[in-house]
C-alpha cells in the first residue's frame, strides 16, 4: 500500500464537533482497510483565499494533515466520500514519494551556452534539419515551372 | 706461454669480470636511489570549489508544508514564482520548488497572488533586482 499525505481542512467549529468529524475522517480510511500513520494538526488560522464550500463562504479553517496507507483504488472512494463531507472545506491527496539523492549540476548548467550538454545535443539536431534560411530551391526538379510561389 | 695467458684472460675470464662490475654498478645505483626526494602525486591545489545551489549545499528538499520556505521564492508584490535566472536554483531544485509552492498554493497554504506580509521580514537568499543571468523583463 502507497503512503498518501492527506491535507484537510476544516470548517470554523467548536472542539466536541471537530473531534467528531475527525473520528469520522478516520474511520473511513479504516472502512476502505487502510491505516493512519500520523495525524498533524496545523492549526486554525486564516486561508490565503476564501473558499466556499457546501453553500458558506469560509475564510478560516482547521488545517490537518493526515498520513495515511491506503489502497490505491480507496483513494478516489475517500476522496468522494470527503467531498460530500459538510465540515470539510478542501481536502487534497498527495503521494508521498522519498525523494532520490542527486548531485547539484548548477556548475555545468552555467557555463558558455557552447559547452553545455542539452545545446550541444541542439546543435547536432540542427544540423540534420534542412536550413530554411539557406535553403535553395532546385530547379532541376523534373518540373518545367515552379512550383511555389514567387 | 704467453699465448695461452691472453687466451684465458679473454674468454674465460672476461666474462666474470663483465659480471662483477655490472653487479658493482647495480649496488652503486640502490645506494642512490633514495624517494624521499620524488616529486609527490597531489591534488590540484588550484581546483576551484564546486559551484552548488544553495538548497543542494544545505541538503533540504522543498516541501509543501514548508510554506515559509517557499514563500522566499516568490515576488512579495504580485507573487510569482521566481525564475532560475533569479533563484540561482540548480534544474532539479527549480522544479522541486516550482511544484511543491504550486500543492502549498492548492492546499491553501499559500496564496496565489501576494506573499503573506508575516514573511516579509525573512532573509533574503537572492536579490530578484540583480538576476544572475539576463531576461527580457
């Protein structure tokens, strides 16, 4: 089962409430035989935008981050599922992936544009091209006018 | 007499005495040879440091819940995501950033169109003024 990042957020309401849509978040992974990792709560604080949502213009939220293993084919049923949710004002799935080490190539990307690798490459595509701006026409083509206009 | 003395020193001794001195020379040459004095294999002293992007030098990969970071990627008066020439981001990193403040924005931690004035006191990691190559804005 892949990990998944699950980012909800939820309407403006009073404790009791809020831990009761979140037990209700949490059981429909259950439900679809999934399994929670780590539930983060970031806080209420204000949306950069607002958003409305199930009829009402929202401008805070509760952020909460959910990580969460899933089956894949759950997902689009969670995601469902949450989005006819009334206490859920956006919710987002994100893969996680781990991320590969890699070496910074910022040295070879700021060199003469005449050493970097992906120009060289250009060129020598270009030289298998026809030149359009050198290209000439050639009349001994077998036709007795020509063919484009002059 | 005489003959025969000659005889022997030219082919039966001559050969021994090649030996000798060959074997002479060998010894004098190991009593020179001394590698103490040998120009020593040694780096480049000279070779310059490698040019990193400053994610890759700290080692941080960018992440959408990290919007603080992210936030210094983008322009505090319209915010958009800065480009490579200003950044200074090596290919990879640039798309790492690019993508994550794209999910940060979706999630709705972090605006489309300004920069949270909260990070605006942030340190500067480039100056968006003096880009590192030129552009056509």
């Amino acid at each position: 089962m892949p990990t998944y990042e699950l980012a909800l957020m939820l309407r403006t309401m009073p404790k009791p409430e809020l831990k009761s849509t979140l037990k209700r978040v949490a059981t429909a992974v259950f439900d679809r035989g999934g399994i929670i990792r780590n539930i983060e709560n970031l806080g209420f604080r204000a949306m950069p935008y607002k958003t409305s949502a199930h009829g009402l213009v929202h401008r805070e939220a509760n952020y909460f981050l959910f990580k969460i293993d899933s089956p894949t084919q759950a997902v689009v049923d969670l995601k469902e599922e949450y989005s006819r949710d009334v206490d859920i004002v956006r919710q987002r799935v994100f893969k996680v992936t781990d991320s590969d080490q890699h070496s910074c190539t910022l040295e070879a990307e700021l060199l003469p544009p005449a050493y970097r690798k992906e120009v060289q490459k250009m060129i020598e595509i270009g030289k298998t091209q026809v030149n359009r701006f050198t290209y000439k026409f050639k009349y001994n083509s077998g036709l007795d006018y020509y063919p484009f206009q002059k | 007499m005489s003959i025969f003395k000659t005889f022997l020193t030219r082919h039966i001794l001559a050969p021994s005495y090649r030996c000798l001195s060959s074997s002479i020379r060998l010894a004098s040459t190991a009593a020179v040879t001394d590698t103490s004095d040998e120009p020593v294999e040694i780096e480049n002293p000279f070779q310059k440091e490698k040019k990193q992007c400053i994610l890759c030098k700290l080692n941080i990969t960018p992440d959408y819940k990290n919007y603080r970071l992210l936030s210094q990627f983008q322009s505090p008066y319209t915010g958009r995501i800065y480009g490579r020439h200003i950044t200074g981001l090596c290919n990879t990193k640039q798309a790492e950033v690019e993508r994550e403040i794209r999910k940060a924005q979706n999630c709705a931690f972090m605006p489309y169109y300004y920069k949270d004035k909260s990070f605006f006191k942030d340190p500067k990691l480039f100056d968006p003024e003096n880009p590192i190559r030129s552009h056509r804005f």
